[in-house]
C-alpha cells in the first residue's frame, strides 16, 4: 500500500482496517497528529485529504487510495503560516496537545471562508481543547484572517506587542 | 485548629507512598554513595534530551548554582522542577529567577532537573509537586533566592576580576559594569563565579514588585512554538529503539480482579509479542504498535471477579448521600453559636438541598507511561505533574532503590489533578516492562480506558438551611455536607478520628488558603463521608467546585427570600472579610452591576475563596425554551502577586470552559459497579461555540502569594447558575443542568 504523505510517497504494509491516524503515527512516524478519542469526537487527529481536513482517527487506510495527506508537520516548513504566526504571537496553546488538530482546523476554515465572522468559527471549530483555549483560538483567526490587528487583540488583554518582549 | 491544605495533603500523599524509601534512599546516598549528574545517559536517556529539550542531562557548564548555570555565551540556563502542562509555570517561574538574576530575558533557556537528580542532591530544588496552585506561590520564594544569590556571585566574580569593592559593580541584562568603564558579562566570569562562597539566602533582600522589570510583565511563553507544528513530544509520541507499545485493561468495576483470559485467541495477532497479567486487576497486550496492541486487547476474552461491586449503582449512591443528609455529620467542623436553634426560631426558613456529580479528567492525553526495565535500573518516561511522585511509584513498582530508578519528565497533555498523586498509571507500566527486560515499553491507556478508570471528582449533596430574620438579615446558617471524600481513597492518613477537613474546602474560619467570606451570627458546618468504590481524587479546583456551588447558590435562595439585592445581601455580612469584598465589588464594577442589561439578559454573582486566592464572577445569560445562551462572564482575582498577567488570563479563561462543562454536560454515573460514559459521544465536554466572552480584572494587593490555575473555577458555576435562576425566576439545585432540563447554546 502507498500513502502520499505531505508530497511524498510511503511504502507501507499494514491491515487495511488500519486507521489512518495510526498509519501516521506508527508506521510513518509523524506524531504531531494526536490521539484524543478514536471516534472522531475531538479533532486532535485533523489531517488534509486533498485540501479538505478529516479526522483520520475513523478513516480506514485502505479507502485512502492516492488522496494526497498533509499532516501539521506540513502546514509551513518554518511555523509561518498565518494560523501558527498568530498563534504564537497570542500564545493560544496551554499544553499544546490538541493544537495540531486546531491549526489544522483554522487553517482549513481559513482557506474556505479568508475573512470567517463569528458564527463560521464557531460553526467550523469543533475540536476539543481541555486546558480551555477557545477564547484565544477565535482571537487567533481573527489575527490570523487580518480581520483584527494583532495589538488590538492583545489590548484587550491589558498586553502590548511590546510588553511581550 | 490546623486544616490539611491542599500542600499538605499532597505532601502525606507523597510520604504514604514514598517518604519511607525516600529517607532509607537519601540516607543510603548520605553514607557515600553519591550519583553524578547524568549517570542514566544511556541512549534512551538521550533520546529523552531529544524529545523533551527540558530534561536537564548534563550540566556541561559550571553551575553558578542549583538554579542557574550560565554558558560562555551568556546563555542563562534556569532550573524548573515544577511540572509544565499548559499553566505557563515554567514561564512564570523563569521571570522570577530572572528578575532577581538580572539577567537578559532573551538570553534565557529552561531545564529540568530529574527525580534521580533530585536524590542525588538531597532535594536541592525543592518539591516537584505541581498541584494545588503551588507552582509559583510555594517556590517564589527559594528560587527568587537562588537567582539573588547567583547574582551576587556573579558580581563578585568580576569585582575580584577587577579587584574593586562590589558596592562599586553594577549590572543590566547579563552586562557587568564599573564605574571605572570596565565591563564583562555573567557568561565570562560564571566559571568563576561557581567557585564563590553562596551567600547566607536569608541575609537577601529580594526585590519589590514595583521594582520587578521582568516578573509581573505579560512577556510571551517560553514554549509556544512547538505546539504550533507538530513537533512537541508528548508522553504518547516518544519513539524509543527497539521500543513495544502496550494497550491495557483494568477491571472495569473497581476493585475487581482478573479471573481468567484466553491469550491465545490473540498471541498469534499481527506484532503480537505478549498478554501479560498486571497486578492483579488488569491485563495488557504487547505488541509492535499501539493500534496492534488495542485491537488485539479487545479482542482477548477477559472473565473478572467483580468483587461484589458489580451490583452497585447510580440510584444506590445517590440513596447513600441522600440517606447521609438526614445524618449527623461525622463532626462538626465549625460550630459558631447555636444556628440550628436560631435558624429554627427565625420568622424565614430557607431550605435547599443540592447535587454535584462525579466528573472525569479527561485529559486529552489519555494516560501513557513508558518504562525500561533491567533487574539493575529502572527508567520511565512520564508525563507527570509530580516527578517524585512517579519516582517513588517507579521504585516501589520495580523493586529497586530511588537510585537505581529514574523518570524523564514530559510536558503533560494537561493534568488536572489526575496526574499528579495518583500514579497508577506508572505502576502498571512498571508492571508491563518488567517481562520484557531491556526492552522500552510504552503503555497508552485507550480513551475508553481513560475515561473509566480515573480519580473522579467525588459526588456530593447538600442539606443547606438559613434563617431570616423580619429585616431580612440572617440568624443563622446550617451546611450539611454529605459525599465523597478525596482523602479516602488518595491520603488515607490525613483522615483523623474519621473527621475529614478537606472536604469542606473554602468554608473554613482560617484566613489564608480557602477562607468562607461571610460573618454569620450563628454557623454549623458538618461534613457526612459517604464512600463508595468509585475511585475519588483532586480535580480542578478540588472541593471548591461543589462547596462554592453550595454555598453561592444558596446566598442567592436566600437573598431571594430576603427580598435584597444578591450583591448587597453579600456585602452586608463581608465587613470582616476585605479581600473577599474587595475583589466581589471588583467583579460588580467591572461588570457594570448597577447598570441594566438588556431585555431577556440577568445577571448572577458569585464570590469564593481558594488556593490562597479570592476570585468573584458575574454572569450575564439569556435563556429560550431551557437553552442558555451565556453572554459574557467578568472576573475579579486576587492572587497576590501577578507575575505574568497575560498567563493568569488564560489561566481564568481555561477555568471557564472546564467549569462550564462541568454545569452543563452529562456526569458521570455508576451502573454496573462500572462507569457507564466511555468517551467524548457520552461524556461530551464544552465546545468552542458554547464558551462565552470572558473579561479579567486583577487586582493583587501584593501582601501575600496566592494560586492561579483552579481558583476561580469555583465562582464560574455560580455565578452562570444564579444569572439562570434570576432568568427563570426559580431556583436551580441540581446538577449538570441538564437534571434541571437546561442546556448551553
């Protein structure tokens, strides 16, 4: 079986019912697509299937066929996509461990609506966060689509660009 | 009377499983054998610098001190201990030691000492506990310490470099200087430095927090950029050579055992390489990968002795705790007046009784440890919110002293309190690795496996009666508290004469930790312990979470009944009480409390104390045809010291959705001697489209050092619980709301 991988190709031999997640994960060895659930609850496994995001969790290997995956390792090659600048200059993320899943997710709404109003984030962003994150994750889309600048956000949160050094 | 705080509990817990082994160990390492730093740097050790750039490894520069180590390029290298899951700690805890190291801020990295480390420095760095909001409140001081005195070493160094006297030597960001034009840096004089006698910590005088220039500014985490892409390892992504994975099952009524299985329905499965039996209440398969070792786990035939807990349920608990109302309590905790004579002559009754269920962790990184056994040394890679904890659960599992054990610490995919003094995850991995000598094993619990054998967060009811007098002032309240109790099943030994204190956290008369803010004139706060076989433990916020439900709602009930505004009714009997009436009338003014709302929006407050620190919320809701649309949440928080603001935001705005999901969601409920929610599908917890709009204001008045992560996770219920009542014009006693056939939009 072969699995097209953020552009390149893998080799695999592993049972077809398989999920995708685990031939990720295991098989490829990329782990920043992340576990949560195993039924398609959470989110923290959000891949790209040709362009569209899924939650390879429930996807058997087998019905991959030649769809090209792009997994989080592949977003930007040096954290420069838009969703994961403004991700860092907010410091969305607590622990970090379903964030994989959320960038992926907002960068997916990103690329269908580039200027999301309040109800397409939260019709779109349905991926778990425990630490409780969701606050900043709308803030970072609103940052990240250019529809708030990045001071104005942190204004809110008594925090200039500068004040955070 | 002394209570068990959180720190003290923790700290029983600690000795009940450890303290025992941890002093014949240290005093082994007294009597000569002492273990350099990085003794275990064998290639999985290695590979766990890699994955976890944190584990400190090697101290390649002289040291300064345990705190701070200083490269020839003046990179500052501090030591945190303290467990990193989200809460921005490690951040918080680097701004302290640099605000007193003087030191440049973008010159700075972070690493963390061992466990085995630790013992071979006879705790040089403290506890490793990060629970209870301790953080930063209970190391401030000995760090902010450490980085004077390196600082004045440091200083030192270069004023016996220039033979001056070192009143004449002076520094900014890391660049020493004298008035004479001469200047160096920490990186060139460290070597030196490291030789100087420390100076005697108590003779510092730290720095003012007006004076702070680091600390106290809402700089960027230190650990950010990594959560972004993918790279961060976490305890389930560490990949090991020659490494197995493990999937297990424990018995799913608690308490049960393991009567039979049938290994070779599935020994022959793709990469199965072995079923092992673990203790005597699990089972787990070994195998390649994970996913081969949780199917293969599912379909293996298990039979359980249930132990005779298989026949328990929900219904019955809730008989339990109901039963336990009409009780005497086991003691009466605070006994202030005779309120049970002067509520029952008041010309008001006010009577209500309440219920808080069973809540899981579910930490979004199931529970994981990966172990490697040799009869000789015992590593594990854990992530952990308290590294000597995991440590000594390692040792007892592996038969081995402290020295011979050592724990890699990963950033926890959050902890919540599950990871903490409950360790069980790292004995069964312990349990696993020890059939396969030489062989890293990484063990995952499934979701299912996470979701049903936790540590809840115990269920409880309360019986709570008050009496009004004919100017609607109160004579008297009466809280009976009837539930599980946390110590029962995690610190035994804190439980004296059958009476239990931790239980009744936030209505205590003593100031300082979790303080009850209101002054009544007659008080009988009883506490009813009604165990079961659930497994309880520390949750977010802990006992506040039900004990602030108590007692605001029913402030509410009976400001009601008084016919008084529900923030004047409480500021009436908080005149004793500043900081908690403080920091209500700062959440009343933020959020506009006299000015009104819109049609169709009501507001609720809440005031409670915890962790050291006193929070207050407002709620504004709307509810339609039972569905609550939360509008907008504003809270006061007064934790002392601020030392990143923009972190104890989030930290509050974490508290909200944790909280919110806790009051609307479905519980968790027994059936079967087992818990019948297996995943997010059952167990569904708080989306992004249901968080509301949370606005902070905090006001430290710097006089004392209180926690972030839980406290105010106690006023969010409360506070959205009473905006609903005053919506709905009736009041709300059970809970999740969905008891009260309400949901969240």
């Amino acid at each position: 079986m072969q699995l097209n991988i953020n552009g390149k190709m893998h080799n695999i031999d592993v049972e077809p019912n398989m999920p995708l997640l685990w031939a990720i994960r295991e098989i490829v060895g990329l782990t920043g697509t992340k576990y949560g659930c195993g039924i398609a609850q959470c989110g923290a496994c959000t891949v790209y299937l040709n362009g569209e995001p899924a939650r390879s969790c429930s996807i058997p290997v087998s019905s991959v066929g030649g769809a090209k995956i792009t997994t989080i390792e592949a977003l930007s090659a040096d954290n420069t996509h838009p969703v994961q600048k403004a991700w860092i200059a907010l410091d969305v993320p607590q622990c970090g461990y379903c964030q994989s899943g959320q960038v992926m997710a907002a960068a997916a709404l990103l690329k269908r609506i580039p200027k999301p109003t309040d109800a397409d984030i939260d019709n779109a962003m349905s991926n778990i966060c425990r630490c409780g994150t969701y606050q900043k994750i709308r803030d970072g889309i609103h940052v990240a689509s250019g529809q708030k600048k990045l001071a104005e956000v942190l204004a809110t949160y008594d925090a200039t660009p500068q004040s955070r050094g | 009377m002394t209570k068990n705080t959180d720190k003290q509990v923790d700290q029983m817990n600690l000795e009940s499983q450890s303290r025992r082994r941890f002093i014949v160990d240290t005093s082994f390492i007294g009597g000569g054998l002492m273990l350099g730093i990085g003794s275990f740097a064998s290639i999985e050790a290695m590979a766990g610098t890699i994955y976890n750039q944190n584990t400190m490894m090697n101290a390649s520069s002289p040291e300064v001190n345990a705190w701070v180590n200083i490269k020839p390029d003046d990179t500052v290298v501090i030591r945190i201990v303290r467990s990193e899951m989200g809460q921005g700690t490690r951040t918080g805890l680097a701004q302290l030691v640099a605000e007193e190291l003087e030191c440049d801020w973008k010159k700075i990295i972070t690493e963390s000492p061992t466990p085995g480390q630790s013992v071979a420095r006879k705790r040089v760095w403290g506890e490793f506990s990060t629970g209870g909001s301790r953080g930063i409140r209970i190391s401030e001081d000995y760090v902010r310490r450490g980085a004077a005195g390196a600082r004045i070493m440091l200083l030192q160094a270069a004023a016996n470099e220039w033979n001056v006297p070192l009143s004449e030597v002076t520094v900014n960001k890391g660049v020493i200087s004298h008035k004479s034009g001469k200047k160096t840096t920490y990186g060139k004089v460290a070597e030196a430095a490291a030789k100087i006698t420390p100076p005697d910590p108590k003779s510092i005088t730290l720095k003012k927090p007006s004076e702070w220039k680091v600390a106290g500014k809402p700089l960027a985490r230190l650990d950010t950029a990594d959560k972004v892409n993918g790279t961060k390892v976490f305890g389930v992504d560490l990949q090991l050579p020659g490494m197995l994975c493990a999937a297990i099952k424990a018995s799913p009524v608690f308490g049960g055992k393991v009567k039979s299985y049938d290994e070779n329905k599935v020994k022959n499965l793709r990469g199965v390489k072995g079923v092992v039996k673990v203790g005597d209440n699990a089972v787990a398969v070994v195998a390649d990968t994970f996913w081969r070792a949780k199917i293969a786990l599912e379909a293996l035939p298990i039979e359980w002795d249930e132990a005779g807990n298989g026949n328990v349920n929900q219904a019955d608990i809730e008989k339990r705790l109901k039963d336990g109302l009409e009780e005497v309590g086991d003691f009466w905790q605070r006994k202030e007046g005779d309120a049970v004579a002067a509520i029952q002559s008041s010309g008001k009754v006010v009577e209500a009784v309440y219920y808080t269920p069973y809540r899981s962790h579910a930490n979004m990184e199931p529970m994981n440890c990966t172990v490697k056994f040799t009869p000789e040394k015992v590593e594990a890679w854990v992530p952990t919110q308290n590294g000597e904890a995991s440590h000594a659960a390692l040792a007892e599992a592996a038969g081995l002293p402290l020295t011979q054990c050592e724990v890699y610490k990963l950033d926890p995919g959050t902890g919540l309190g599950r990871r903490g003094g409950t360790q069980d995850y790292v004995t069964q991995a312990v349990g696993i690795a020890k059939n396969f000598p030489g062989v890293p094993v990484k063990m995952m619990w499934s979701r299912e496996e996470d979701m049903t054998h936790d540590y809840y967060h115990p269920i409880a009811m309360a019986k709570m009666r008050a009496g009004i007098d004919a100017n609607g002032n109160f004579t008297g309240m009466h809280i009976k508290v009837a539930g599980q109790s946390i110590n029962s099943t995690v610190a035994p030994m804190a439980i004296k004469n059958n009476k239990d204190v931790r239980q009744l956290q936030g209505l205590y008369e003593e100031p300082g930790d979790a303080q009850l803010g209101y002054k009544f004139p007659s008080l009988l706060t009883e506490y009813v312990m009604k165990n079961t076989h659930v497994p309880v433990g520390p949750w977010r916020g802990v006992n506040t979470n039900q004990n602030g439900i108590f007692m605001e709602v029913f402030m509410d009930e009976c400001a009601k009944a008084a016919g008084k505004d529900s923030l004047a009714f409480r500021q009436a009997i908080m005149k004793d009480y500043p900081k908690h009436l403080a920091v209500l009338n700062a959440a009343a003014k933020r959020s506009n409390w006299d000015k009104p709302l819109p049609k169709g929006v009501h507001r609720g407050i809440a005031q409670f104390m915890g962790y050291a620190s006193y929070s207050a919320c407002v709620a504004e809701v709307s509810v339609t045809d039972n569905i609550v649309k939360i509008h907008k949440l504003t809270f006061a928080l007064n934790c002392g010291h601020v030392v990143n603001p923009y972190v104890v935001r989030e930290q509050v705005e974490g508290s909200v959705v944790m909280a919110l999901s806790a009051v609307f969601n479905p519980e968790i409920t027994v059936e079967n001697g087992r818990i019948k929610q297996t995943n997010f599908d059952s167990y569904p917890l708080l989306r992004l489209a249901q968080n509301p709009k949370v606005d902070t204001v905090l006001v430290p008045t710097f006089d004392f050092w209180g926690g972030v992560g839980e406290p105010t996770i106690c006023v969010v219920g409360p506070a959205v619980i009473n905006a609903i009542s005053a919506a709905l014009g009736k009041p709300l006693r059970n809970f999740p709301l969905i008891r009260e056939g309400l949901s969240i939009a």
